[in-house]
C-alpha cells in the first residue's frame, strides 16, 4: 500500500482519490471487462509487448471494439512508473465495455465509449521469501466458466479458491478438472518427473500466461525435456520438484500439496534454474 498514488482513467492521469467509475459501468454490474498486470524491475516493464497482445486478444473475444495503440499504451505505463516512482511492482491495467446509463443485458451500442484504468502497486518481485522457502497449496475443484483463456475480471472463484487454501494453512490452490490440474488460481501449474517439466496444453481450460511462454522458451534453451499435457493430482504428489508461473511471481516453487511434500520439500533445481535464466532474459529485454 502507499499513499495518494497517480492513476490512470481514460485519458487522463489523476490522483487515485479523484479517479471514479459510474455505478452503470459494466466492469462494475456484470465483469465485462479484461485486465493485464505487467511486472516491473528496476522500473522497467517485464513482457509489455506479450501482455498488449494478449489484450488485444481478450478484447478481440469478448467482441469489445477497443483501438490498442502499443505505443501509447508503453507511453502510459512509463509515465505512472515515473510518476509513482515503482522499482520493483506491477502496473495494473483494465479495460471495461464502459458505462452505458443503465442496466441492461445486451451490449450497449459499439461506440459507447470503453473505460480503461491503469494503475501502480508497489511488490518486492526479486529475491522474495517465497522463492526461496517455496509456496504450499491444495487443490480445489475448478468451477470457473468455460473461457479462461480470456483474461476476464470474474475473479470471484479464483478469489474464493485462495481463501480455501488460506483457511487449511496453505497458501494457494490448484484447480482440478475431471481429475487433472488446470492452473492455479492466478498462475500455471508445473511437475517435474526424472528431468521432465510437464505443464498443462494451452486451450481454453487455462489462461495462456506470458510467464508460461516465456519460461517454455527458457526451458528450450536449457535443453530441458517438456511435456504439455494435462496432469493428475496423483502424479504431482509423487513429483520431484513442483512450480508455478505468473507475470509477477516468475517462477515459484511448490513444495506441498494437499499435504504431501514434493521432492525433500525445498525449492528444486529446475525451477530456480528456469527462474534465474527468465529473469535474465527479460530483463535484456524489459521496456
Ligand atoms: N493463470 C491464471 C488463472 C492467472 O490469473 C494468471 C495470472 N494473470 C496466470 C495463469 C499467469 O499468467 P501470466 O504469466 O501472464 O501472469
């Protein structure tokens, strides 16, 4: 938390205490809306370009008629890192189907104008304690909607999936499907068996994460053996090294799950390996 920040609202940079949404936004009554967070260190922007296109992407799917300039939109987040002055933290940005005047089910006409909001949280991102003491988590049944490959703000399950994990003394949940793990509630799931990485296929069962490309591509690099496909919750207990992947977590190792300890209950060497060899070649290339 810190004080008074510089935010972002459609156009305009304010003080987070003038920046108000109206009552009839349809972010506000049916989470009609996408978001991206892109991480930063050293005040400079980790995978922006994969976030716009992931945006873009989202916004395509929902058939919201938005006009992403890449340009601006670095612009914009450049200037509330100025602004708030963030080293390490993430810049957070939504875009909604706006404000119609009402409530209504269908989609106000396609020139109502989108609300779009950025705004800046402060997060020590680099040589956490969690990366070197590993997260424990349980699994949850998955019962989010059919299309979580668009980054929607219905974070209501995901959100009700932590505080399960939370109350049984964990610190995150894995979603479960029919018996294999989807993701966890705001990060890709990983195994690790005899030296092969397994995560689960892209589709539209899980969020398609920039982290998750980006770490396949490193994993390609190290000559390291991966497998995507579904896994079970039975293979992963008796996985030798577990991890999850998010834009400001990078990689994290697990290292319980539903109570079962992974390998000796340490970080493992792929993961930190992976963690390591992504936070350098992106920060070569952060913006
Ligand atoms: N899955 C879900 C459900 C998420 O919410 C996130 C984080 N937004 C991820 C995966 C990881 O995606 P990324 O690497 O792009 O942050």
């Amino acid at each position: 938390m810190q004080t008074m920040r510089t935010v972002y609202l459609n156009g305009e940079y304010v003080s987070e205490s003038e920046a108000t949404v109206s009552i009839f936004d349809r972010g506000f009554l049916f989470a009609d809306g996408v978001y991206e967070v892109t991480t930063v260190v050293d005040g400079k922007l980790i995978g922006f370009d994969g976030h716009c296109e992931r945006l873009k992407r989202s916004l395509g799917e929902l058939h919201m008629k938005v006009e992403i300039n890449r340009d601006e939109l670095l612009d914009i987040h450049r200037e509330l890192i100025r602004r708030n002055g963030i080293d390490q933290g993430m810049i957070y940005l939504q875009v909604t189907r706006g404000n119609p005047g009402d409530r209504d089910f269908a989609f106000p006409p396609e020139d109502t104008p989108p609300t779009m909001v950025l705004f800046t949280q402060h997060k020590q991102v680099v040589d956490t304690a969690i990366e070197k003491e590993g997260l424990k988590v349980v699994s949850v049944d998955d019962l989010r909607w059919g299309r979580r490959d668009i980054k929607t703000v219905q974070l209501l399950y995901p959100s009700l999936a932590k505080m399960e994990a939370k109350a049984k003394g964990a610190d995150d949940a894995w979603m479960v499907q029919d018996g294999f793990v989807t993701e966890g509630t705001s990060n890709n799931a990983y195994i690790v068996k005899d030296g092969k990485i397994v995560t689960r296929n892209l589709s539209n069962d899980i969020l398609h994460g920039i982290t998750r490309k980006s770490v396949l591509t490193c994993a390609e690099l190290l000559q390291m053996d991966v497998e995507e496909r579904p896994f079970t919750l039975e293979e992963a207990y008796v996985a030798d090294e577990a991890f999850a992947t998010s834009a400001s977590g990078f990689t994290n190792p697990i290292i319980e799950i539903d109570g079962h300890t992974i390998g000796n209950g340490k970080p493992g060497p792929v993961g930190d390996r992976l963690r390591a060899l992504y936070l350098e070649e992106n920060m070569k290339a952060a913006l």
